[in-house]
C-alpha cells in the first residue's frame, strides 16, 4: 500500500515545481467558483492511482470531494470515467496535469505487468520489478508493479542485502564478499548473489545464499544448470529481459524474474480529464 504521507509530501513537490509563480490561468476564475471534473480512460488498461486522485486536489482545497469509480487493479475500458472531482475551479486546473501524469504512468506500469504475468501464469515463476526506477517516482512505480499482480523485488538498498557483480569485484571474490556479508546479516535479511558462470554457480551453493540471480543468462543455460540449485535457494532470472523471451525464462524453472523493462519500456496509460457540463 501507498503511504498517504508519502504521497502528498511527493505531490507538494510536483506542485511546488510546477507553480512557483502561480497558474496564470486560473486567474480569469473567482477563486471560489466550483465545478467538476472527469477522469476518462482513453484507451483500455489496468487502473492504478486511487490515492493519486485523492490526495492531489485535497492538497490544494480539503473541500474538494472525489466520487471514485474505478479502484486500483480494475480494468478500464475506453470511455470509462474512472473518477469525478467536485471542488474550486482553480484547484481543478492547477492538479489536473500532475494527478494525469502521474495516474498515466502508474496505469501504464500496472497494464503491463499484468499483461506479461498473464503469459507466463502457467509456470510458478513470479514478475518481480528493479531499481531502475525513474528518479522520484519510485514508490509510485513500484507500486504499480504489485497492482498489476507482480512483486517488488527491492523497496529500498535495505530490503534485503543483494551482492552484484561490482560488489563481488570490489571484495576480491564472491567467497570473501559472503562471509562479510553474512558477518552483519540480520534475522529477517535475505542474502542473495549474482552468478555469470558455472564456477560463481558453485560457489554461492556453497556459502548457502538466499537467492542466486541468474544475470545475463539464456533460459537454455540457467535451464541445464538449475538443478545443481538446492530446494532451499530460490533462484531469479535477470539481464535483458522483455516480453519476446519472458516465456523462455519462465519455463527454464526459475522463481523469479526481475524486469527493468516495466519502468523503462512501459507505455502510459491514455487517460483524460474533462469538464462535466
């Protein structure tokens, strides 16, 4: 779930670098005058963004009243309003393009993950997102990941402890960068480790990790290697993966497969706002 608190300190910084000077727009508006605004699907998808539409417009005016049609992870089908905003003109105007960008986006991320989670519903696999999050929008994004049915890999560099590549060249080696790793290790902390060989496979069997990313792997390979993985090691697919071959990586057996490409390959969803006459 999205943390309120969260969202509308995020929105007053959208709005902040948005209005700076003002809406001179809005000035041909009493500031007093009501009316009420549409939310509209333009095209077919999943919704995400309820607290978006919530939170934004309360922002400006606590008066402003929502009447909420479509809740996150609904389907949303063209011509659907999705919600209807009752409040001060100006209020309406100034939030509209910051609650659309960011309903849009988030609707887009949540549309393809669902999509994609569809097609490899037959294997046990799961869609898990990354860190390559844009700047500033994270919490948003990965919370669209979980509408649209996936799973957040990583909420922060604290949520679990994951050794990559630079993190093993750093060290020395995998063997001495475990054995640090697991010097600090929390109960609750999950350790897991990036492999790109059969050696680097063996070796993070050995120390007994949490979870062993297969990076830039073909599914042909991780699938003739995942059986030297014990039941206790959950494994992940990563590097490079898109919707073509999503399918492949989810039949080589892996748990996991994490995505970069909901964040940098999701389109946003086509949602407009429109005055109720």
């Amino acid at each position: 779930m999205l943390n309120r608190l969260s969202v509308r300190e995020k929105i007053n910084q959208y709005y902040i670098e948005d209005n700076q000077q003002g809406d001179l727009a809005t000035r041909i508006f009493d500031r007093y005058s009501e009316g009420t605004l549409m939310i509209k699907a333009k095209e077919a998808g999943i919704f995400c963004g309820e607290a978006i539409i919530a939170e934004a417009f309360a922002l400006l005016d606590p008066t402003t009243e929502v009447d909420q049609k479509i809740k996150d992870g609904a389907s949303v089908q063209v011509g659907e309003i999705i919600a209807e905003i009752t409040g001060t003109i100006p209020t309406l105007l100034t939030m509209e393009r910051i609650v659309l960008n960011l309903i849009q986006r988030m609707s887009g991320i949540a549309t393809m993950t669902q999509r994609i989670s569809q097609q490899i519903a037959h294997t046990n696999a799961r869609i898990v997102d990354t860190r390559k999050t844009t700047p500033g929008l994270a919490i948003f994004e990965k919370y669209a990941v979980t509408v649209g049915g996936g799973l957040n890999h990583r909420r922060s560099l604290n949520d679990g402890l994951m050794l990559k590549d630079n993190h093993i060249d750093f060290s020395g080696s995998m063997k001495e960068a475990i054995e640090k790793a697991k010097g600090f290790l929390g109960p609750m902390d999950k350790l897991e480790v990036e492999i790109e060989n059969e050696t680097m496979l063996k070796a993070a069997i050995a120390a007994g990790v949490d979870v062993i990313m297969f990076d830039n792997q073909q599914p042909e390979w991780i699938q003739q290697h995942i059986h030297l993985v014990p039941d206790f090691i959950q494994t992940e697919a990563s590097g490079n993966i898109n919707e073509e071959n999503i399918v492949a990586y989810a039949e080589a057996g892996v748990d996991f497969i994490s995505m970069g490409a909901l964040f940098y390959a999701s389109k946003a969803l086509d949602i407009s706002a429109k005055v109720v006459m």
